[in-house]
C-alpha cells in the first residue's frame, strides 16, 4: 500500500517569478500534482515541469469552476494516492486564501500538511510604488481587509477603527470606490487621506494611480486584480 502523500500550501507572490521563494520553486519543480487559483501568473506556471499534473482550481469574481469541497476532494485523494500535492495560491496562502478551510479539511482526513509563506499582494504593490507601509513619523498601524461583498457583511464592523495613522491595505476592492470611500470615513480615514489603486502589482501589466478618498469616485477602473494602499504613507508615490 501508498504511503500516504503531503500536501504543501504554497505561496506565488504577487505575480513576478522573481518573488516566488526557493522553497516554493523547489516544491513546484518536485510535486506530482499542483492544484492552482486562477491569480497564479502564467510565468509561474511555466516553471512547473512539463510531466507534472497541474490543474486550475480557480475562482473568478466568486464564480467557482470548482467548488471549494470538490478542492478539498482534490487534494485528500491525491494525498491518499501517496503524491506530493501543491496546493499553490497567488500571494501569501494564508490571506484571504481560504487557507483555514483547506487546513481543516486535510488535518480532519489525517492529512500531512506544511504552509510555504509567500509575498502578499500589498507587499509585491508597496514595493513596486516604493512606499513603506509602516513610518513611525505616519503610520504604525497596518490593516488586512477585504471589501468582498459575498458574506453581506462590511468592510469593518465597527466605526472608528481606523485613524491617521493607520495603513489599509484593500484586497478585492469591488468596483464601487464612492461607497468605498464612505465606508472608510466613517470608519475613521479623512477624506483627504492618499490613496494607491495598483493593479496588476509586479507584472509588467501593473499600474498605478495615485488618489485620495475624496476623489476615489472619479479614479479609473483598471483590470483586475486590484488592491488599494490607503493612508499617510501613500502620499510618497
Ligand atoms: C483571493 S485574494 C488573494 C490574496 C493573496 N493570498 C495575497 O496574499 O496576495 C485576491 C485579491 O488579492 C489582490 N491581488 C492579488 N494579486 C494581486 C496583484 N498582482 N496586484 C494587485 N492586487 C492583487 C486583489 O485584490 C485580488 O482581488
């Protein structure tokens, strides 16, 4: 009988191959089968060996093609089959990634499983803009928050939770940037608080447009997928 495989939950980073970690490289180039999101860029991809089974599991604009127990299924059997099984997610796996569902599902079929950091999408974009997310003159504070509107709920659940000196960083803004914008004053930002959109952070389609909340309304929609960099720190670009 197999001995039973492992899955790894592994970080692309932002979409440049330059940010994927050694580590991550080397589990791509020696897995069996590699489960994938849809954000993972094509030259990322092309770095898997041609014999490897690789498969999208990916969603788009909340539309599965998979449904998140079918990736669980996925990749329980794989690892019963006694494979190495990358699990690889764009950024880091362990923000907004479902990570916590994927875990559970392994750890409950008695499933070894190994998290492989990557760089999240606010750090590859910061980067890229050349701003710090941190300054102690600005900023000490850093938020994660997704405005995905799936679950109903809003972006924060408390008014004031964020101030002056707060840097926010916005995964899967949505494309309504005036509600938005009201959403974070009432949360706490100023209206003039500068505003990074990024698109496309460290590919060679990324773009950048500086703003404030005030005028977020009239800021262009560039394609997905896109993160806003709200707060102090924001004004250097
Ligand atoms: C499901 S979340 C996954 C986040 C990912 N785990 C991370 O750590 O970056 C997808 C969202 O991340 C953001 N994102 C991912 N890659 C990006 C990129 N290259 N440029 C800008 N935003 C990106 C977008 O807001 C996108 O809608």
């Amino acid at each position: 009988m197999n001995k039973t495989g492992k899955v790894y939950l592994v970080g692309a980073g932002p979409g440049d191959p330059a940010m994927l970690t050694i580590e991550a490289l080397r589990l791509l180039q020696t897995a069996d089968v590699v489960f994938h999101d849809d954000l993972v860029s094509p030259g990322i991809l092309a770095l898997i060996p041609s014999e490897t089974h690789v498969e999208s599991v990916g969603k788009r604009c909340g539309h599965a093609s998979v449904s998140q127990q079918q990736i669980h299924s996925l990749m329980i059997n794989a690892a019963k089959e006694g494979w190495s099984v990358v699990r690889l997610k764009s950024g880091d796996p362990l923000i907004f990634g479902r990570a916590g569902e994927e875990l559970d599902a392994l750890r409950s079929a008695g499933i070894e499983c190994e998290i492989v950091p990557g760089i999240s999408a606010a750090f590859g974009a910061a980067a890229r803009a050349g701003i710090p997310l941190t300054d102690r003159r600005l900023a000490s504070k850093v938020l994660f928050l997704s405005n995905h509107q799936c679950a109903g709920r809003h972006l924060l659940d408390r008014h004031g939770a964020l101030s002056e000196d707060t840097t926010a960083l916005i995964y899967m803004p949505g494309a309504e940037y005036q509600e938005l914008a009201a959403k974070l004053c009432a949360d706490g930002l100023r209206p003039e608080t500068p505003c990074l959109i990024v698109s496309h952070a460290t590919t060679r389609e990324q773009r950048v447009h500086a703003t404030t909340l005030a005028n977020l309304a009239e800021a262009p929609h560039y394609p997905a997928p896109v993160l806003l960099i709200v707060g102090s720190v924001a004004f250097r670009f």
